[in-house]
C-alpha cells in the first residue's frame, strides 16, 4: 500500500498560518513537486526522517509561504509525519514499537517503516535529481554538521551550502544517505539541536541556497572553510544498560552520564576528561568496533574506580542527553583531535 500523497505547486494561502498547521494538513507522508524555472533539472529535499527533527520541515514550510520559485523542479519528500504529529508535537523520533526509519534504507525492506523507506527510494529514482539533500537535527544541542560517504568538491558544495563541519563514514548502517548516494550526489545536514533557533535559521538559510542556485554541485564563494572529521567511531551501549543523566553517580544505574555533556559536542576533549560514572558491569556496557569489526572501546573511553573518561584528545559529536536516542542510536560519535578515525595511525 502507497503510503506517500502528492502535492504539486501548493499555493502559500492553502498550507495555514504556521509550519505546525501545515502538518496537521498533510496527516500523512507527502511529496511536494515544485516547478523551477528550469524543468530540465531536478533536485530533491527529505525532511521529518525523524519526527522529532523539524528543522527541515520548517524552513520548507517558510519556503512554500514564500511563493519563490525554485531554480530547478524540486521533489520534496516529508517522511515521518504521523511520529511529528504524536503529541507534543515533534517530540517522537518514530512512533512506539516501530524501527528508526533511517535504519530502514536497504533490503530486506519489512514492516510499515521499509515499505516507507522503498517507496521513497523509488519516488527518488523515478525523478532522478542531480542532488540530494536530507536534512535532520542532532540528537542533542550541539554545532551543525554535514556527512557524506566520501569528499569530493561535488559533496563539498553540497555540504557548504548549510555548514562548514563535514564527516565522511565508512559506517553503513541502512540510511537513506548510504542508498541514495550509488544513484546521485547525496549528503545528511544535522542542522543543530532540535529546539534551537539557530539550527532553525540554519536550516532556512541553507535551504534558500540549495533551492535558489543555478548549480549546487560546484563550490561557490564562502565566508568559511571546510572543516573534515573523517571515520567516526561509535560508543554504543547494550540494550539491557540502565542509564541516567545527573551530576553524580546514581544508584542502581549501570551508567550515568553528566548532564552538561552535550557541551563536549566538536569541541576539543582532552585525555582524561570526565564524562561520567559506571556501576559494576564497568567496559561491558559499552560496545565500539571499527569496519573491521575490531573492538576500538579502548582508544575511546577507559573506567577508573568507576569513573569514564575519556582515553585520548579526542572531538565528539551526536552527543545526546535523551536517554532513550542514546540507547537506541549511540552515546557519541568520535575521531582523533585532528579529524581522523581513532583507530588511524
């Protein structure tokens, strides 16, 4: 069953007086078709893969209230929007009992949450568009980012449209990025923290650039240069690992993280830095192997009469104080000081 409706040209008086009314208009998955002056080309731009990343949503949504016409016809596809829809509104990453979307991204495609994944991977090839933009927030508050497969100045414009971070990972882990990116240019913008207003901002003005330009896969004039992370490793946590966030160790918790780590996102974290405290399982909570399958918990972490530190200059990112996102995704992303996987030499 086709879950995604269709919308061409919506008229900025027909999509209510706010992004959160336009949500409730559409109810479902929608692809949005605009028209551009060149109907040659196409581009295409995915929002709401999580539901509680808005950011994308939103700067469309001002976009479409703008009556602007794209440069190129734009496919626009708005994914997870019953989870954006379960109150409070974009509070819910996917509704309860059902997978992560973005771990939906490749065969075998089961259950409500693949078949969405297979039907907007073939809404995708049959517009075939010169480029692909995904864009979400991080899982906490935290600077902007962009992420691609491999560098190339293609991917490089791309990304520099929105930031001036971009991470390429050799990670595959079922999201649309790492699909997407065999059949066009295709890059992830983790836009900032879900409520905050820069990552909003960001997300609007990245977007009236990736809409309005004539050729967004060539490197254009900046005010920044861009900054490489290369081969994150991630810490991942059992799924039976009790956790909570406070400012000392907390009974009956096998971890319990600081509550001010979010503000270790990209910046340096010295050797030795305290991020928070372990129970009595110790390491064996933890779990962080490289792409070849060899454990690298070590180079990221070590536990000291129940202290966790960190186990060398490192520069972290996705960190989350959502228990229930860090349990789910991941703790943290992580590569060396300079940029480079931790397990490089």
């Amino acid at each position: 069953m086709k879950q995604f409706q269709y919308l061409h040209n919506p008229a900025p008086d027909k999509i209510g007086n706010c992004a959160e009314a336009f949500l409730e208009k559409l109810a479902q998955p929608t692809c949005i078709i605009l028209d551009g002056h060149d109907t040659s080309r196409t581009r295409a731009l995915v929002t709401l893969i999580h539901g509680n990343e808005p950011s994308g949503f939103k700067a469309l949504y001002h976009w479409l209230k703008s009556g602007q016409k794209p440069a190129v016809t734009t496919v626009c596809l708005i994914a997870s929007v019953q989870a954006a829809l379960r109150a409070p509104l974009f509070s819910h990453r996917v509704l309860p009992g059902l997978r992560d979307l973005n771990r939906c991204f490749r065969a075998p495609f089961n259950g409500s949450q693949g078949e969405l994944a297979a039907e907007l991977l073939s809404i995708l090839r049959e517009h075939h568009p010169e480029a692909v933009v995904d864009i979400h927030n991080t899982s906490g508050t935290g600077p902007s980012f962009g992420v691609a497969i491999f560098v190339d100045k293609k991917h490089e414009a791309l990304v520099s449209l929105f930031t001036n971070r971009l991470v390429t990972n050799d990670l595959r882990l079922g999201a649309l990025m790492e699909i997407a990116e065999h059949l066009f240019p295709t890059v992830t913008i983790e836009c900032g923290g879900r409520l905050d207003d820069d990552a909003h901002e960001l997300a609007w003005e990245g977007l009236q650039r990736y809409l309005s330009t004539d050729d967004v896969l060539k490197p254009q004039p900046a005010d920044w240069g861009l900054e490489v992370f290369r081969n994150p490793a991630r810490l991942e946590l059992a799924d039976n690992c009790r956790l909570k966030y406070a400012d000392c160790p907390q009974p009956g918790y096998d971890l319990t993280l600081k509550t001010d780590i979010e503000h270790y996102n990209f910046g340096q974290v010295k050797a030795g830095t305290l991020l928070g405290w372990v129970g009595p399982k110790g390491l064996e909570i933890f779990s962080s192997r490289n792409l070849q399958e060899e454990c690298v918990l070590n180079e990221l972490i070590t536990v000291t009469k129940g202290q966790l530190k960190t186990a060398q200059d490192l520069k972290l990112f996705m960190i989350t104080n959502n228990p229930t996102i860090a349990k789910m995704d991941c703790l943290f992303y992580a590569v060396k000081d300079n940029g480079t996987g931790v397990f490089e030499f």
